[in-house]
C-alpha cells in the first residue's frame, strides 16, 4: 500500500523567507513522488516530480525538493517566498495500478 | 486547446436528484480518474478506468457510477444527491506511474 503524510496543515512564512513544507511516505514498491500546487478555486498543478533519477528535483517557480529513502521524506522547499506562492500545496505518491494518494495538504501563507 | 475540461463548472441542484458532470482529456492518456475534494480540501481518489476498464473503486456509495464511452472521456454520474455529496470533483489523467496526472479545473457541487 501506498501512502503520504504532510505534517502541518497550515505554514505560515514572511515574504522572502524559506519555505519548507513536510512529506513523508510509505511504500510497498519503490515510490515516484509529486508535488502539486492549488491555487483558490482552481485545478492542481504539477510542481515537480521523483521517479527514480536524481534524488534532488527542481521544479516550478523556484521550487525544489529532495528524495531521501533512509528518512522515508520528500519535502519541499523553497529559498525565498513570494506572495504569489500562497496556495494549497499537495504531495502525492504514485502507487501501484497506476492510482495516486494524496495527503492531507499544506496550506502556505505569506506574510508581508 | 485545453488538456483535462469538466463540464460544467458549477453546479447547483437539489437533494434527490439525478446529475451527471463529463470529462473529456486530449492527452491521449490511458487512465483517468475522478476525484473529490471536501471542504477541508482532503482529495479522495474516487474511480480510474484504464483503457476503459476499471482499476479502482474506493469506499464510494453506488450512487456513483463512471461511465467511459471511450478512453477519451470518463463522465461521473450521480444518483439520488445528498447534502453530503457537496464537494469540488476533479477529473485527472495520466499515462504511467511514473507521469504525472494532468487535473481539470473542477466541479463545484453544491446539493441543497
């Protein structure tokens, strides 16, 4: 089975600041990952994605995130915040019979 | 030129009734799904078909029923509303585990 944790439901960060947003995963098969992004009252989009290359991805916006196996993690960070990147973001595992599972979200403020 | 498009948008109905929203991708994907969102933006893998046959069928009351005419299009139909049933839908696709899913913009249902 596979699964994904996002530890805080809302992160709160000052313009310019990092943001480090949490997900941890679990398993049967080795796992391809996704971050996706939600601005309000639109679709998700793709952020950036693991499937098995680099462990370190970088993807939209400045976003990047890292692989590591031993801590079962791919969180997702970002040098510098912008007010544009309030939003719901999402992590996502890819599992077997081709289904993804979402977590629970992060819901990312900017604060001035 | 629209990759993954939901029809409509909103919709408004009342308890009890029979409603269908369509989903259509040009992507030339094997699988799609349908998703829902609650209002704590928690998404719910719902269906995917796979070459119009199905991989996938969560926890969903048999009030819902997906239908796929062909692998372009995965339309949800919904019998019998309840309050319950409100929730944003997202169709999505995808062509492997390792792909990302591409997301339509969403079915705002509101059951009153």
């Amino acid at each position: 089975a596979q699964s994904v944790t996002q530890l805080g439901s809302h992160v709160s960060v000052s313009e310019g600041a990092l943001v480090l947003l949490r997900c941890n995963y679990s398993s049967s098969v080795p796992p391809y990952l996704f971050w996706y992004v939600q601005y309000p009252n639109q679709g998700l989009q793709l952020l950036l994605k693991y499937t098995s290359a680099a462990t370190l991805v970088k993807g939209i916006n400045g976003f990047e995130a890292e692989f590591k196996k031993s801590e079962t993690s791919f969180h997702l960070t970002k040098p510098s915040a912008h007010m544009s990147d309030a939003a719901e973001y999402f992590c996502a595992v890819s599992g077997t019979g081709n289904q993804f599972y979402f977590g629970t979200g992060t819901s990312l403020t900017v604060i001035p | 030129d629209t990759a993954v498009s939901q029809t409509p948008k909103y919709l408004v109905t009342q308890m009890g009734n029979d409603k269908s929203i369509k989903c259509e991708q040009n992507l030339g994907h094997d699988t799609m799904y349908w998703y829902k969102q609650d209002s704590k933006k928690f998404l719910k893998i719902m269906f995917s078909y796979n070459n119009k046959e199905l991989i996938i069928n969560e926890t969903v009351p048999n009030r819902f029923s997906p239908k796929s005419p062909d692998k372009a299009h995965l339309n949800l139909h919904i019998n019998s509303l309840e309050l319950g049933d409100s929730a944003v839908y997202f169709c999505a696709s995808n062509s492997g585990r390792d792909t990302e899913a591409f997301f339509g913009q969403g079915t705002r249902l509101t059951v009153v």
